[in-house]
C-alpha cells in the first residue's frame, strides 16, 4: 500500500513519543481526538505547517467542550439534537485554523439498539449513547438522518471539509433497508467509514447481524476497505 495511504492517531494529547515513533515521511497525515489542551490543537498546527501533511478529525476535536462523548445529531429529545447541531457549529468554526481535510463523526447517535441482542459486552459511556429500536421509530429515523445528511453535506462544502460517518452499533433500520444508502448517493459529498472491529463484535453478540451484508453493500466501494476519504485513503490507524 503506498504510504501516502496512512495516518496514525493521537487522541487525548499531542504525544510526541508516538509522533516521534510511529509518524513516517510521505504518510498522510493526523486524525486528532478529545485534545485536553490549547497547546496540543497549536503543536498539531505547527507540525502539520511544517512537515507538510493533512489532519482530520475524530469529533470531538477538544475535550471538555461538552458532557457528551459524541454529537447526539439523533437525539429523541428535541432540545438535546439542537445542543448537538449547535455544538459542532462552534467546533467547526474553530477547526478552520487547523483546515481539517475531513471530520468524521459516529452515526447515529444514540446507537439504536436492538432489543432482541444482549449488548453487555458493548462499550458504551453513559446511557445518553444509545436507545432502544422499539422506542424509535423508524419514520424518525429517516426524517432525523435526512436532516442530518443536509446539514452536514452543507457544512461541508461551506468549511471545505469531508463530513465522514462512522458506524457505531447497527440496526434493522440501517442494515435491512436501504435508507443510508439512498441519503449517501443523494449526499455524495458525505462518506462512509466501517470500522471492522465493531462489526467483528457484533457478528460474535448479534445472531441476527451479518457483517458480510453490510460490507458487500453497493454503497461500499471495494477498493476502499470500507472506508471513504479523500485520495481513497484508508481507516486512519488506531488512537
């Protein structure tokens, strides 16, 4: 694979022994997440100013910026979806003196869950990351979804940016309809990542997931690993 194709993480810091060990000439670039300080986004500027690569971001960018891990875009609350859209306004705007090349963002959130599959063994932080199918229904889901692809498809193109969506826990809604895919090809802008960790966890705790099925979708192009960014670059390494 050429090395033009990698990028390593840094989530939490700037760690300069992983920068130092593990970031080769020619890669890609950064993904940031959950930065603690000012000084880690000013060192991650500098660097990528002078070594010449790209960064994306992991949202959130900073950490402390809200109380929740991710953007709840699919909140039931009303109030809870307008504090998430809000949140990564601001964020955006302050991503531009970094001039992020994508920001990828987990969808949907909350997760919603099945209600037939024991999900014990995956990770959530608090109860705020998910919701059950049965107390979710499907029309919302496609009208929240739509919303959502509008929106950040717009962002996008006005912040000069890849909107990236990451799947999380999937569901009937997105692995038995064709609803992501038609918003995908009506939002072309917007791309797609797998991560195959999760869908190897849940192959092992879902009796009713086939991950195969995912992955083969013709909304997944097969030269990309499941993954869409610019320069067909793949999944960024692990943070």
């Amino acid at each position: 694979m050429h090395m033009r194709n990698f990028m390593i993480g840094q989530y939490g810091q700037f760690d300069h022994k992983k920068y130092k060990r593990d970031f080769k000439k020619g890669f890609y670039g950064i993904e940031a997440c959950l930065l603690a300080a000012e000084e880690d986004v000013q060192t991650l500027q500098r660097e990528a100013q002078v070594n010449g690569f790209q960064i994306g971001v992991h949202f959130p960018l900073r950490a402390g910026e809200s109380p929740f891990r991710d953007a709840l875009f699919m909140h039931p609350d009303d109030g809870l979806r307008s504090e998430a859209f809000a949140l990564v306004e601001r964020e955006l705007q302050y991503m531009q003196v970094l001039k992020p090349v994508y920001v990828l963002f987990h969808y949907p959130k909350p997760v919603i869950l099945d209600d037939r599959v024991d999900w014990q063994e995956w990770r959530f932080a608090d109860a705020s990351e998910y919701v059950f199918e049965s107390e979710y229904s499907i029309s919302a889901f496609v009208e929240r979804s739509e919303r959502l692809f509008a929106w950040l498809s717009e962002k996008g193109e006005a912040y000069q940016f890849v909107p990236v969506l990451e799947f999380d826990a999937l569901n009937r809604y997105v692995y038995e309809t064709d609803v992501v895919e038609k918003l995908l090809m009506k939002y072309p802008k917007i791309k797609l990542c797998l991560d195959s960790g999760r869908l190897f966890l849940q192959d092992k705790i879902d009796p009713h997931f086939d991950s195969r099925r995912v992955v083969k979708s013709p909304s997944v192009d097969d030269e990309s690993d499941g993954c869409f960014f610019p320069q067909s670059l793949s999944c960024a390494a692990s943070l």
